[in-house]
C-alpha cells in the first residue's frame, strides 16, 4: 500500500511542487496552506509522514507540531527558513523528526522521506513483533478487580463490569501509575487530552463512577483513594 504523506506549505509554488515531486515517487500526498487546515487533514488522514513549514497563517508550524505531537506518533519534517529555528525545531518543545532548510533541492528532500519512512517501518514491524510475543490474554489483577487488556474487559468479584471507554482508560491510567499520586490536572491532560474544553471535575465525576464500579464501598473507597491537596491515588 503507498505511503501517505501531508503536505503543509503556504507558498502555493512550492506546495505544488512538492506534491508534485512526492507522488512521482509514488506518494499519496494531501497539500494544505495553513496550520488549521493541518490538523483537520492529519486527523482524517492519519498520514505516515507530515511535511511542516514553519511559517504558516492562522497557526505556526510550532503550534501544529506540539498538538499533533500529543495526538499521534507520526514523523515530522519540518522546514524552516532560518537557521535559528532549529534548536526549537528538533528541540523538546517540537521533536520533529528531521528538518530541512529554505532553499533545498528536491532530491535531498526526497532522500529525507525514504529515510524517516523507512524507519517509521522499522519501528512498526519491531511492535508488532513484539506484540506477537505477548501472552493471547494479557490480564492485570488486583485482587478481586481483574483487568483483561486484550478483550477490554472488567470484572470485580467475578462480575463483568460495562466501562465507558474513559473510564476505561482512566482505569488503565491509574493501573499504570499505581501508589503514585496525581492530579486532577494531570489526569485530565493524559486521559482526555490538553485540548479539552473541560475542567477538572470531569475527574471527580469519572472517578466517582468508577468507584461504583470497582470499590465494594464507594463511598468508603480503599482502591481509588482521594488524596488531600487535590488528587487521587490507586493502591491497587
Ligand atoms: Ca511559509
């Protein structure tokens, strides 16, 4: 299956160019002129690769980055027009992949996509290698409370349980950080994402209606316990 790749370039010339160039290389490739209109197409394209410019209208090339960094793992080239940008390019903040700088031939572009894809299916075959190698069932237990992560499901004292898919995950969330405490901000930003229009009592909800799924006293909880200060913690 051909690779998918999305194409975000302001400059109509060269955005044209470059989809041009990629899908002689036998790309799928989307083009878009400003960040929105990236996020919108990488969410419904879930490409294999974005092309980033930096200097975007409505929203930088930083700021697309850093959202789409939180929502997928997909490789970034950036393209930058200073050499200054770079150490915020490849830096923390963005973590692109791979950059390049204004003026560059297509070739050398060309070539720095065959690399990252070729190492984005290295990573893929290596996961799933690895998955291969896990138990069929794969279960976490906490005494009565037992977790089968394959098949999604719940049950507490031998009772299969329905769980929303976020309290699912707020569950797995808790199981991962297990005896550590954590704030509502920082469940709120793992679980439903630093975008959501919320607050944190959406935790406080989610937790209460999970205590009613997984505590033999919910209002007396030993498993998900509150701590003062303003968090909660699994004991497991
Ligand atoms: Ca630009």
């Amino acid at each position: 299956m051909p690779e998918t790749i999305l194409v975000v370039e302001d400059e109509p010339s060269l955005q044209e160019t470059l989809a041009y160039n990629l899908k002689k290389d036998g790309y799928v490739v989307e083009a878009v002129g400003d960040g929105r209109s990236a996020l919108e197409t990488a969410r419904r394209l879930k490409p294999d690769l974005i092309i980033l410019d930096l200097m975007l209208p409505e929203m930088d090339g930083f700021e697309v980055a850093r959202i789409l960094r939180r929502e997928m793992t997909t490789a970034i080239i950036m393209l930058t027009a200073r050499d200054d940008e770079i150490d915020r390019v490849v830096g923390l903040e963005v973590g692109a992949d791979d950059y390049l700088t204004k003026p560059f031939s297509m070739r050398e572009l060309l070539a720095r996509v065959k690399a990252q894809l070729r190492r984005e299916r290295l990573i893929r075959e290596d996961m799933s290698r690895t998955a291969e190698s896990m138990p069929a069932h794969e279960t976490l237990k906490f005494g009565n409370l037992i977790v089968n992560l394959t098949r999604r499901e719940v049950t507490f004292h031998g009772q299969p349980k329905q769980l929303k898919p976020k309290e699912y995950e707020l569950l797995l969330f808790f199981a991962e950080h297990r005896g550590q405490m954590l704030s509502r901000e920082f469940i709120l930003e793992r679980v439903w994402g630093w975008d959501f229009i919320g607050d944190s009592r959406t935790v406080d909800v989610h937790v209460r209606w999970l205590r009613q799924k997984i505590e033999t006293d919910s209002s007396n909880p030993t498993r998900i316990v509150t701590v003062r200060g303003g968090g909660y913690r699994f004991e497991g």
